[in-house]
C-alpha cells in the first residue's frame, strides 16, 4: 500500500487514490454494560475494516484499543494518542463502530463530534449508526448526532444506577464487594475467610505491637524475617494487582502498611465497606465518606485477631511508647503511666548515686514548665514491684485460688475490697488471642526458608553447568549467581532470626509463677491487666486494673513501699 503524503495546507493525504489517512477506534468496557458479543473488540475490528475497505479514498492508518475504559471518562491512553495523532496532522478520519464507542458523556462526545473534529477538518464515521461527517446533510443529519449521544449518556447513567443499588444491597447483606481480600484473609465468592500464612503474619504484628515495637520497627523485623509484602502476596498468589505507589522492584514493608493492619477493624470479624462514593457517574475521582455513612457488619466473617486485642493496640497507638537508649525494648509500663494531677504522660530519667545508675519518672509537664505541674517523681523499681504484686493479685483471683489470694495480700502487705470474690468466668485475655502452637508455626517458617534455600543451591548449579556447557556466557553467569547468592544469604539471615525467636518465645498466659519468677515485669501482660498507671504527690501509685466489671477489685494504691485503700 503507497504511503500518503501530507499537505501542511489543507490538513487532507493524498497518495495515488487515498484521500483520508483513518485512525479506527475500538472501545469496550463492562462498567458500561458492554456485554453484548457484538461490541466485542475483535468483532468491532472486523465490522469497522469490513466498512472501510468498501471505501477507495480511505486508508487505514492505525488501530487504536481501549479495552476496560469506561465511555464516560474521556482520559483514555489509546483515545488520547488518538487525539494527539489528529493534532499532529498525520490522521484526518477516525472510523468507530457506533457513537457509544467513542464516549458515552452527552457533552465531551457531542463536543468531539461537532468542534474538535470539524476544525481540525477531520471526517467521522460511526459506521452502525450510518453517519458519515462528509456526506450528513440538512437538519435532520445534524439532529440525529445529539439525540443518540443522549441516550448512550441515558443508557450509561441507568447501568451506573443500577450497579450502585446493586453493591448496596450486597454491602448490607455482609457481602464483600472488594476486587482483592485484604491481608490476612482470602475471596470465597463474597465472603472472606483467613490466609493461613498471612492470618499468622497479621497475629504476630498485633503481638510485636502489644510487646512495644513501633510500626517501623514491625515492618523492619518482617524484612529481616523475609516475610513478602501484602502487594509482593498477592502477586505471588497470581492476582494481577497493581498500584501506582510502588517504586522499588520488590515492594518491602513500610510502617504504613503495618499501620494500615494495626487500625483496621475487618480482623475483628467486622466488615466495613462504603467509606467512599463517587458524586455521579460521571466524576471517577471517589470522595470520602463520614463514618456514620459507612456500611458496617459485625460477624461477616471469622475473626483474626480478639476484639480485646484489637482494642489494647488502639489505645496504644495513642500513647507515647518509645524504646529505652540501651536497646529496642520498651518499659513495660511506657504508654500507660501518666501524673495523678495534670494527666501528663511520665518521661523516664536517670541520676547517678555512689556509682551507681538508678532510673525514675518524672511529669513530663513539670520538665516543660514547672510552674504548671509539680515533679511528681518516683523510682521505676517502685512503680514495676507496685505494678508487679498487683498482678499477681489479680492473676490469683482470675484462677480462683481464693486462698492463695489471701496469702498474696497478706505477703504483699496489702489491703484490697473484696479481694475474695471469684468472678463467674475470666475475661477475654490477649495472650488467648494470638495463635497457639507459635513454636511450631515459626518452625514451619524454618523449613519453608531450608527448602526455599535447596531449590535456589539447584538454580546455582545449573546456572555453573550452563556456564560450563558453554551456553552461558561468564558475564551473564557472574551476575545471576550473585542474585542467587544474595537470595541464599538473606534466606539464611531469616532462617537465624526466627530461630532466636524460638528461643525468646514467653510464656502464653498469665500466672501467679509467671509474675512471681520473672525477674522483669513482663510488658505484655501489663497491658492485658492494667489499664492506667498514675503518680501522685509524695509518690503514691494509683493502678487501675483492666475488667472492673469482671473482677470485683477495688483501685490498688501503693505509697511509700507500702499498698493502701
């Protein structure tokens, strides 16, 4: 076929016979409705050429697709090169099957049709709608364009009205409506049902959360640990998922990820959906809802983490909790100690006496301006052995051991209301939450990693005989099997760090031994059992304990190494 030359003067082609250099335009999208099999991409091609080569002046330049976008939003990669190429002045005829496949908007469309095109003179064809630019004539030729690109725009607003009644019937009914399941769960139809592998992921992050590790500290442990990222999951799973926010080849874990995890209530068994919408069908950009418009249903599915879980990391996330300057632990009552008076979180500090380093909290208040707050001072050790015996009392009576609770106070020296009574059954516990058996999960991890690092020391070698074979070159060798060897060392680094979190496993629930042997008070049971930690004037320690529903135990104050009313 002759290739056409272009006069700059009339925008028009001539070559031999060829007047018109045609830019055929396909377009197909379920969103609209498009479920006929005539609207089909390939039966579009076929129906359009077919038209076209009936026509001796017409060449056929280029063939353009937008497959999956809407007719509504005319921000279109193939549509938009389209445009470009008319600007450009090397096409001068675009050739569609019917109007709704150049657009279904009344307005952007009749625009194109009627402006855009007649001024850059170029000629349109909707060949099943029988209209042709360059022979329409009279008004009823020019009538029928607006009129059918109102009823597309019609028909496209029906279908639009109808998917949204649609999905909301199915949110209120539990259903989820979701393209892809969240982390830590997976599609069976409309229902989600937890990922083994990921609901064990998700348990361990609202673990390392409750034991004091911040968000980034979470997603640095899970690089380590060479746990894939929630987006890096789904492609391994085979989901075609994409996002525009991913910038490294392999996308890692962030603490906003971890985040994401920690606050969001679907692990609690609650569903949450329709905190967006659309204004109209013809605005894609969605807008954010007010919580009350949510469509929210507990029970829609089984829960990953407790709701008492889920509901201790909240609070926490709301608290200052910052690991000491000697290592990544953080005190066990960081986040929940607080002054008596202003309510002011209490910052730790440390003094030297006779050589020796003794560390004490202080109102974080009264170190900003001390005329609003007195100090309010106490030494840690006093506050984690008033915390620590607390505990144990509390734990005596979750168990029943009403004797041995006696005995407690009686060791303790201290005097509790109703420390006798027995609660009718224990309160939801976070040790209870996570997974049991978390040796032998971390266990299956190991081996997963051992055999991950037997099939990567088989790629090497058959990378060394295709080497020695000759058929890889030894630039090409050198370089592979440093990407082998680095995947082998980070499989083995893993392979070490679960291994030492084997070895650092605590045990599942509190006891009375638990509290009474351990030689530190141990931070995730603190934050099971105490709610808030005060320090008043002439160092008196208010604890006020978790399930005062549940147990009937009066406020425990502890003044001078001594507990009181």
């Amino acid at each position: 076929m002759p290739q056409p030359s272009r006069n700059e003067g009339s925008k028009t082609f001539i070559a031999d016979k060829y007047t018109w250099n045609c830019a055929v335009y396909l377009r197909l999208s379920k969103d609209d409705g498009d479920k006929v099999e005539s609207d089909s991409i390939a039966n579009q091609r076929a129906y359009v050429i077919n038209f076209l080569e009936s026509q001796p002046d017409i060449r056929v330049h280029k063939v353009l697709i937008d497959d999956g976008y809407s007719g509504v939003d005319f921000n279109r990669p193939a549509f938009i090169e389209m445009i470009e190429d008319i600007r450009a002045g090397t096409v001068n005829c675009v050739a569609v099957k019917d109007f709704s496949r150049l657009g279904r908007n009344y307005i952007e469309t009749g625009k194109y049709i009627q402006l855009i095109f007649p001024s850059y003179k170029v000629r349109f064809i909707a060949v099943s709608d029988n209209y042709d630019s360059d022979s329409v004539q009279g008004f009823m030729g020019n009538i029928i364009v607006p009129f059918k690109n109102l009823v597309n725009d019609a028909y496209c607003a029906d279908i639009s009205m109808k998917v949204r009644s649609h999905l909301e019937v199915k949110r209120k009914k539990g259903d989820f409506v979701g393209a892809f399941a969240v982390y830590g769960y997976t599609k069976d139809g409309n229902k989600l049902i937890p990922d083994p592998f990921a609901a064990d992921i998700v348990r361990d992050i609202y673990k390392w959360k409750i034991d004091g590790i911040s968000a980034q500290g979470i997603a640095d442990k899970l690089n380590q640990r060479g746990v894939l990222s929630p987006m890096e999951y789904k492609r391994f799973l085979g989901m075609s998922y994409a996002t525009t926010f991913k910038v490294h080849a392999t996308a890692k874990w962030q603490a906003v990820s971890v985040r994401r995890i920690l606050t969001n209530a679907v692990y609690t068994g609650i569903l949450e959906q329709g905190k967006s919408s659309k204004p109209n069908y013809k605005i894609r950009k969605p807008i954010a809802l007010p919580k009350d418009k949510w469509v929210r249903i507990e029970n829609a599915h089984e829960p990953i983490i407790h709701p008492t879980v889920f509901n201790t990391v909240q609070e926490l996330l709301k608290q200052d909790t910052r690991a000491v300057k000697q290592g990544d632990a953080v005190a066990p009552l960081s986040g929940i100690i607080v002054c008596g008076d202003c309510g002011g979180a209490m910052v730790r500090k440390s003094y030297k006496q006779n050589n020796l380093t003794r560390a004490y909290y202080i109102c974080s208040m009264h170190r900003a301006d001390k005329s609003f707050c007195s100090t309010h001072t106490v030494l840690i050790e006093d506050c984690e052995n008033a915390v620590s015996c607390t505990l144990r009392l509390h734990a005596l009576a979750a168990i029943g051991a009403k004797d041995d609770a006696k005995d407690g106070a009686k060791d303790a020296k201290s005097t509790l209301g109703g420390a006798d009574a027995v609660p009718a059954e224990n309160p939801p516990s976070i040790a209870g939450g996570f997974a049991k058996g978390h040796t032998s999960k971390l266990t299956a991890q190991i081996e997963a990693k051992e055999s991950e690092i037997n099939q990567l020391c088989k790629l090497r070698m058959s990378l060394f005989e295709g080497f020695c074979n000759g058929v890889l070159a030894e630039d090409d060798f050198i370089s592979f099997k440093e990407v082998y060897d680095k995947k082998i060392t980070d499989a083995e680094s893993a392979i070490r760090l679960l291994q030492e979190e084997i070895n650092k496993i605590p045990p599942e629930s509190p006891t009375p031994d638990t509290l009474t042997h351990s030689e530190t008070l141990p931070r995730r049971l603190t934050i099971e059992l105490v709610g808030n930690v005060s320090v008043h004037e002439n160092r008196r320690i208010t604890i006020t304990l978790r399930y005062a529903d549940v147990f009937p135990l009066d406020m425990c104050c502890y003044k001078r190494g001594k507990f009181q009313r």
